[in-house]
C-alpha cells in the first residue's frame, strides 16, 4: 500500500517569514495530493490540493509543488499569521483510498 | 461546500457502554465515509472505509465485532464503539467523499466526536 512521510513533525516560524513542508509517497498509482489544517480539537479543513496532472498550484499566501518524478510534494505557507498556526497534514490518494501523513505542527511566533 | 455533520461532538459514559456515533453528509450524496481515531498530537489513524449499501473494510488491526459500521443510505454512516472501555477513549472523526472516483475527490471531515469513557 501507499506510504506517506511527512517532514518536519514541529516548525516554528517568525510572523512573516515561509514556513515549508514537504511530503513523500510511494505509490506511483496516486493521483491526488490534498493538504488539511486541523486547529486544536477541530476538523481537519481542506486548504489546497493538487492533481498528478499539474505540477504547482496557488491559492494566495498558499501553494503546493508535486514532483511525480521523485514522488514528493511541499506545501509552501508565505507571510505567515499567527492565525496559521495548527497542525497540517499532507496525503496521497490512490483512486481508491486517502493515505495521511503524520502532521506538522506549525507554529507562527508573533 | 460540501457539510458532513457528526453527532455527538462529546460523549461520557460508563465502561461496558456501547456509543453510536452518526456522520452525515448534509448536502451531498457521499458514495464513500471513512472513520478515523485521533489520538493527542498525532496523525489521523484510518479505522475502515464505509461504502453505501455494503459492509465495510476494516484496517488491520482494528476489530469489526468491536467497531460496527453501518452505511445504509447515501448521507448517513453510524459506528458503534460496542462495550467500550477506557482503552476505547479518543477522538473519532468521520469523513465523506462525493460519488465520483475517490481519488479525485477531496474528503470532508465531520467535527469529531470525543469519546470518554470512564
């Protein structure tokens, strides 16, 4: 099955600044990359994601990079607000089931 | 968007207490319902895969005599946690994904359900 690892576990930023995380996968067969925030003891929210059939994807102060090649895929957070704060988690998806990474826990220091 | 609402947000109960938990998609037919436990600070844990009008698959490791699932209709996916024990506290969230190939359609999360159970 598909195996997902997410990097870094904890990143902690200056307001303003990038905050990057990236995530790889093993299945060749998975076509579709969402990224989820999930503030504290809520549900995880769909804020971007990205099909195998592009390659970069903008939403705002946030964008999502996929290389098929090497299997791997980033989400780039630029001008961080301490309202960023949260945990982020990425996953992969076959046609027939979603494979989540382990979480970021992302931390905006006013 | 797409609304999956999950009942209850919070449950308490007893040891040897058996807790339903619905999940329903509020404006989408949802061919496809996960469910999911949470534990603190850690990642979302698949549990099983509920497709309507059939049983579900379960992960491995995760007991179906324990943890039933049952989607009967399009917009409503019910597990019960069946003589929980403490052991069986955590954070259950469920999820939905619209008809279409599952790998193309982002799933929507209910609000969770936080189980205790003393």
């Amino acid at each position: 099955g598909e195996n997902v690892e997410q990097h870094p576990s904890t990143l902690s930023v200056q307001e303003g600044d990038s905050a990057v995380i990236k995530c790889t996968y093993s299945d060749s067969a998975s076509n579709y990359f969402p990224w989820y925030k999930q503030e504290l003891g809520k549900r995880p929210q769909l804020i971007i994601d990205i099909r195998s059939n592009v390659g970069e994807k903008k939403d705002q102060r946030i964008a999502v990079t996929l290389n098929k090649t090497a299997k791997h895929f980033s989400l780039h957070i630029t001008e961080t607000q301490p309202e960023d704060s949260a945990v982020y988690f990425c996953a992969a998806s076959p046609p027939s089931q979603f494979y989540f990474g382990t979480g970021t826990s992302l931390t905006v220091i006013p | 968007g797409a609304v999956v609402s999950q009942h209850p947000s919070w449950v308490i109960c007893k040891s040897g207490t058996s807790v339903k938990i619905e999940c329903r998609s509020l404006d989408f037919q949802a061919t496809t319902m996960f469910w999911y436990r949470q534990f603190p600070k850690q990642s979302l844990m698949l549990m099983a895969t509920s497709n309507e009008g059939s049983k579900a698959t379960y992960e491995q490791g995760v007991e179906k005599d324990k943890f039933l699932i049952n989607h009967a209709s399009l917009t409503l996916s019910t597990l019960t946690v069946t003589s929980a024990h403490p052991e069986d506290s955590s954070f259950y969230i469920c999820s939905a994904t619209a008809r279409g190939l599952i790998g193309m359609q982002p799933q929507h999360f209910g609000d969770g359900t936080r189980l205790s159970i003393l």
